[in-house]
C-alpha cells in the first residue's frame, strides 16, 4: 500500500485530501473489500504516517462521497468499491478536488439556477432549451459531450443575471470539465438508461426554469450535482 511521504508534496492539496486519495485507491483495488470494516484508526495513522486529525479528515470525506460508513462502536465499513477507471479518466491527485467541485457546485448552481427561474429572458431560456437539446444529440451517438454538458450549465448560470456566478463558474471551467468527463465516460459504459437518467434531471431543471418556479430549479440543481457527485463512484 502506498504510504502519504512516498508522494510528491503538493501545496494544492491538504494531507487529509492525499490520505482520502490513497484509501479511495485501496478500496478500489480491493486492498479493502467491500462490506468488510477498515482497520482500527490507529493502524491507519500508523500505515500512512499522518496524525489522527488527518486521518479522520481523510474518512469524513469518505463518508460524504459514501465510501464508507461508521457503525457506531464498530469502526468504519467499506460500502461501495467504485469502477478502477475511475482511476484512468482522472489523475489520483485530482480526484479529492474533483468531488469537493461538485460539492462546490450544488450550492453555486443551485442558488443561480433558482435566479434563473425568476430572472431569465426569453433569449436566455432559448440558449438553455438549445444547450439540453445539443446534449440529446450528442446522446443518441453515443458521443462524451463534455463541452454540451458544460454549455448547458453556463447558460443557467448566465440567465442568472449576476456576474459574479458566470465568472466564478467560467474560472472553474477546468475543473468542472474534469469532473463531466469523468462521469459522463464512467455514464457511456452503463446502459443507455444512465444516460437518459441524467437527462432526465436536467430537464427537471429547465421544466422548473421555463415555469418560473425558482425553489424547484433551486433543488433539481441541487439534486442532479449531488447525484453526479454519486455516480463518480458507482461501480459498472
């Protein structure tokens, strides 16, 4: 098992990212297998030479992206072993930051998409109907479309009427384009029902938008990122 001083410092990243990366990876592997308990914290303090505030930052995170879960007086359990190509979509190292984007976004984008649905122009909504319907295309040929997925986004984002949302979400086009990639690769080797299933939450969000319906805009956001954030980690 590789251990936290056998990776390359990084300034971007906290000690209990690198751990939660290196767990991820063992579960993955099957170093940890599913529906068996972790070992004792001590003996992870011990296996990767961190201090117990950081391990138990590293398994916090664990248990959000739901990992793994804590059985009171019993110690942690692995609960879901995501597919290894999670792994080749994405560097280890980017992994941590990948999911605390999504995290990110479900409360940016919720918010904006609620403004949207109070704020938005007709020229604005038609921007959006075009954005999902380029995502239905790109659907039917089997095709990645990371960039119609982020397309669809901004132009929420931007019937928000607020600067400030579409420059933060334009400043994290990298990232939040990572993190499409990977889900929307990881959704090409499911069924075709995976696909209509995400397109089906994106709908929910113009249907609330095109109504004017800002608290159902706000949760079907909401909703589909933290669905997403899930399915990063669903095995195939």
């Amino acid at each position: 098992m590789s251990k936290t001083n056998h990776l390359p410092k990084s300034h971007q990243q906290s000690l209990g990212a690198i751990v939660y990366e290196q767990i991820l990876t063992a579960i993955i592997e099957g170093v940890y297998e599913l529906n068996t308990k972790l070992p004792a914290e001590t003996q992870l303090c011990k296996d990767f030479k961190v201090s117990r505030p950081i391990l138990r930052e590293a398994l916090a995170r664990l248990r959000e992206d739901e990992l793994i879960t804590s059985r009171r007086g019993s110690g942690s359990y692995v609960i879901k072993k995501p597919d290894s190509d999670v792994l080749k979509f994405s560097p280890l190292s980017s992994i941590a930051d990948i999911q605390r984007c999504f995290e990110f976004r479900a409360n940016l984008e919720a918010e904006a998409a609620g403004l949207a649905a109070s704020r938005r122009t007709n020229i604005q909504l038609e921007a959006i109907l075009d954005a999902y319907e380029k995502i239905n295309v790109a659907n039917a040929s089997s095709k990645l479309a990371t960039d119609e997925d982020f397309s669809f986004h901004y132009a929420i984002i931007d019937a928000a009427n607020n600067y400030f949302y579409s420059t933060v979400l334009k400043s994290l086009e990298k990232s939040v384009k990572e993190g499409i990639n990977i889900t929307r690769n990881l959704s090409l080797r499911h069924p075709p029902s995976r696909l209509e299933l995400v397109q089906q939450e994106h709908l929910a969000i113009v249907d609330a938008i095109k109504a004017g319906d800002a608290i159902a805009a706000r949760d079907a956001m909401k909703s589909h990122l933290n669905n997403a954030r899930t399915r990063m980690f669903d095995g195939v």
